[in-house]
C-alpha cells in the first residue's frame, strides 16, 4: 500500500514538474519572438499627415482635370494630384490653369522672361501731317469797286513780293468820279473861302465825303496826298500787297473786267508755318497746348525742326479716328513748302512710377489681354491684366501683375502653339467667371500636355518671302496623318537656314492656329521620307 502511495505521489511531482518547465520555456518563447518583433517592426514615431489634394487628373494623361472626383468615359478612377508630388516629366501633371513645358524646348524655343517693374513711362505719340500756311498770314487782295486790269506788275503765282510793292493797276469810270467831285469840290471850297456860310461849308463836306469814299476803296495813303496836294485826278489805281510773302493765288488777268469782291490776288507769309497732324483718338487726352513737338520732313532726312502745340481742334474724323492738332513752328530759308507731308512727334510729360512690363509681354486676343507668368521650373500660367498708359517699349499694368512677377516677353506665339494655350486660356475664363475652385486650385480645361508632333522628309522648296517651306513627308502617328506633301511656316530664321531644297530633315512641328503648322525643330534625317515616330517630349 504504501509503495503505490509513493508512486501516486512521483507522478504528481512530475506533473507538476513538467507544468513549471513549460510554463518558463513558453515564457521565453514570447519573450524571444517578442524581441524579434521589436528588431524587425520600426516602431511609429508620429502619425503621417495627410497630404492635400489639389485636383484629379485624367488616368490616361489626357488634358483635363477636376476638382472632385469623377471617372473617365471608360469608368476609370481619376487620379488624384497632391502638393508636392514629384514631377513625371513634360507629360507629368500641372497644377491647374498652368503650361508646362520642358525644359530643353524652353531653351530651344527661346523663351525669355522679365521681371515687372516700376517705371516713369515716358513716351511720345507719333502722328501724320501735312505742311500747312499760318492761316493768320494770309492776305486777300480784292477791288471794292467794279473796273478793269489795265496792267500786271506780279505776273506769276509763287512770286516773293514786299509789302507795299505794287500787284497791278486798275481802271475805273467810278474811281475817277470819285477822284474828280473831290477836286472840284475842293477848289469850290477855296473859292468860296472869303465869302463864308453855308455855301463853303457844303462845299466842304463834298470834299471830305469824295476823299473818305477813295479810301474806303483801299486807295493808298500816298495816292490820296497826291490827289490831295496837286488836286490831279488819275485814270489808273495802283493795288499794293499789304505784307511780304509769296503769291500763292493769282486770278488778275490783264485786260479783264472784275467786280466789287472778286479775289484777284492772295498773299501767304511763309515766314513761319502750321503742321496739322492727325492724332488718334485713344492719345488725344495726353495732348495739351504747349507741348513740344518734333517734325520731320522725308525732303531732309537731315533735319528735325521743332515746334509747339497750338490748339487741339475740338472735332474728331469719325472716318479715321483721329482729331487734328496744330503745331506751330519757324520756317527759316522757307523750307518748308504747304502740301508737304511730316511725321510729327509729341512728346508727353512723365508719369509717377507704376508698374510695367514690356509691350512684348502682352498677347490681346481682342476681348481680354493676358501675360504668361513664368513660374518656374518650365511652367508659365496665364493671367488676364488691365493696363493702362504706354511707352514706346513699355505698357502700364493696372491690375493682374505685381512688382517682381517674371512675364515672359519672347516666344509667346511659340508657347501659345507648342502648349495649346487656347485650352487653358478657356479654363481661365472660366475661373475669372468663377467657376473655378476657391483659391484657383483648379479649372474645368488646363492645358497639362504638349501638342507638338514628329515627322521625317524631303524639302521641296522654300518661300523666305513668307517664311513657309513645303515638305514632302511621311506619316505622322499622333495625328494620324498619311505620307502627303504640305507646307509648313518656320519659326525663326535660324531654322529656314537649315532648310534646303531637296535635304531630308527630321523635324517637329505644332499647330499655331487652325490649319496652321509651325516648325520649331530640325535636324537632319535620313535620306528617304522613313517611317514614324511619336515625338518623346509629348
């Protein structure tokens, strides 16, 4: 009995035993794997933050974008685009209502970039007009009375004559009627001088009237002493040109009749001149009285006369546009011939300093004017501005431009075809409209891809005159084109030099306008028109 004790009471021991030892060795297991997790799981510092969507792009890289998300026609997820991601490359995403464009076409476009400043923009308006005579200098010669031309002492138009130099003489049954009730009158005054009364008074005012009618008829002072101390009576009348100048109109002929009012001489004193210019009407609101003015004459290419702004007429061409301005200047050696055409120049007075970019820098498509804002890193994003005064290099921005912001100033023809600037120029509008995103994260149409295109083939021939080139080339993938023969514009002359008849060129080409191609890269190809490839920046 009590040996089976015993061993009841071993088994247990052993039990018990091999529960202990379990128990430690299980123990040591966790602590084991627990460690192993620890050395091979990085332990979280801090939650990561989550990254701000700016807008979703196609999934298949097409041109659009949205600011909520949607799918494509094929049911596909569009992608979201957060702040900061890293960039893809020229076909890499944009941020919405920008261009982007590789780095190596920027420099092989040649797009160049400036600063926006403040400047006093100090300019000048530029007009045409014509030589004209002082209107205050001309000088009419009429007959107040009726008669004949019984001689001509100026003969010609375009004579010089002094004032006081005889034009011609006239006859006149009235002038020597006159001349003769004034000589009888006053010797009747003189016979009657003894006797007094009313009979020498009459006589006397007869006398005064005849020799007051003679010089209401313009006769000289000098005719009248005559007349007046010798008492003679003359048949012919002498008319005397009443300033220096040049007979610009000549209707006496000798021998005619003329009547009370007829124009038979017209004198102009040439000695200083009138330029009226015709001024457009955005300008004439920086035209004042008193500006200077510069005038050239294409007789002499040499000289620049100068004169001053007289009077700015107060009625406008509705035809052109324009309102006359005149300026007054100094003829010396009478140079200046009326009739004579003259490109003036007014200069205006300077503005306080405002923001500027170059004129360049502006593309007006005719209901809005935008610059190209140059981001950086190739991406330029399109802006509307309204400007205000200009100069002859530079243009005020009142409002979509601040100081410092680059604008590019070259090559915006070429980023407006390479980058398809009319579909983001839509989207735009739209967020001017506001039917963009609060803050302009994005629009319904930025243009994120290039369109330019790759094509291999032989030069026909080349117009410089145009500046066009017709290629006979093969097929062109990426607009589904079949080999054909077509003419293309080139960009800069740089290109046409590498453009011969009958060289076989590899090039690339974007679509400026409707129907418009423009190549903007050439190098040499193989020797026959070979098949095509889609150009790697697009």
């Amino acid at each position: 009995m009590k040996s089976a004790a015993n061993l009841v009471i071993g088994a247990l021991l052993l039990a018990v035993l091999a529960a202990a030892g379990g128990y430690w060795l299980g123990n040591q297991g966790a602590e084991r794997a627990g460690s192993a997790a620890q050395a091979t799981t990085p332990v979280s510092a801090a939650p990561t933050p989550e990254r701000k969507i700016l807008y979703y792009r196609n999934p298949m890289g097409l041109p659009d974008t949205s600011p909520t998300p949607k799918k494509d026609p094929m049911g596909m997820d569009y992608l979201p685009v957060y702040a900061g991601d890293p960039e893809e490359g020229e076909g890499g995403a944009a941020p919405a209502g920008q261009i982007r464009i590789s780095s190596d076409k920027v420099q092989k476009l040649g797009v160049r970039s400036e600063a926006a400043s403040l400047r006093a923009l100090e300019r000048s308006v530029r007009a045409a007009g014509r030589i004209e005579a002082d209107e205050r200098r001309l000088h009419t010669i009429t007959a107040k009375f009726e008669g004949y031309v019984e001689r001509l002492h100026v003969g010609a138009t375009g004579q010089a004559v002094a004032k006081g130099q005889a034009l011609f003489e006239v006859y006149s049954p009235e002038l020597v009627s006159a001349q003769r009730e004034y000589a009888i009158a006053s010797e009747a005054a003189a016979a009657l001088g003894s006797a007094g009364g009313d009979a020498r008074s009459g006589m006397q005012q007869l006398a005064e009237a005849s020799l007051l009618r003679l010089k209401n008829w313009d006769v000289s002072e000098a005719q009248v002493k005559v007349l007046v101390r010798s008492g003679e009576t003359r048949r012919t009348l002498s008319f005397r040109s009443p300033l220096s100048g040049i007979v610009t109109e000549k209707k006496a002929v000798q021998g005619m009749r003329f009547l009370p009012g007829d124009v038979l001489y017209q004198v102009a004193d040439l000695s200083a001149v009138w330029v009226v210019a015709d001024v457009a009407e955005q300008d004439i609101g920086l035209i004042k009285a008193g500006a200077k003015a510069q005038i050239r004459i294409n007789a002499y290419p040499d000289k620049v006369f100068a004169g001053t702004v007289g009077y700015v007429y107060p009625t406008l061409n509705s035809e052109t546009r324009t309102v006359p301005v005149r300026v007054e200047l100094a003829n010396p050696g009478m140079l200046l011939k009326p009739g004579m055409f003259a490109e003036v120049e007014l200069a205006l007075a300077a503005r306080d300093k405002a923001v500027a970019v170059p004129v360049s820098a502006v593309i007006d498509s005719g209901t809005r004017r935008i610059v190209l804002i140059d981001a950086g890193d190739g991406r330029f994003a399109p802006r509307a501005v309204t400007l205000g005064a200009r100069s002859d290099s530079f243009v005020e921005v009142l409002d979509g431009v601040k100081e410092g912001e680059r604008v590019v100033v070259a090559a915006n023809f070429l980023i407006d075809a390479e980058s398809n600037l009319q579909a983001a120029l839509g989207g735009f509008a739209k967020a001017v409209d506001g039917k963009a995103v609060a803050g302009g994260a994005a629009v319904d149409r930025p243009c994120t891809a290039s369109v330019g295109h790759h094509a291999e083939g032989r030069v026909d021939s080349v117009d410089d005159g145009s500046g066009t080139v017709t290629i006979s080339h093969g097929p062109v993938a990426s607009l589904k084109w079949p080999a054909m023969t077509m003419e293309f514009v080139v960009a800069n002359d740089a290109l046409r030099q590498q453009l011969k008849p009958g060289a076989s060129v590899s090039f690339e080409f974007v679509e400026r306008g409707p129907g418009e191609w423009v190549i903007t890269a050439v190098k040499p190809g193989a020797a026959a028109p070979a098949g095509t490839r889609v150009h790697a920046g697009h």
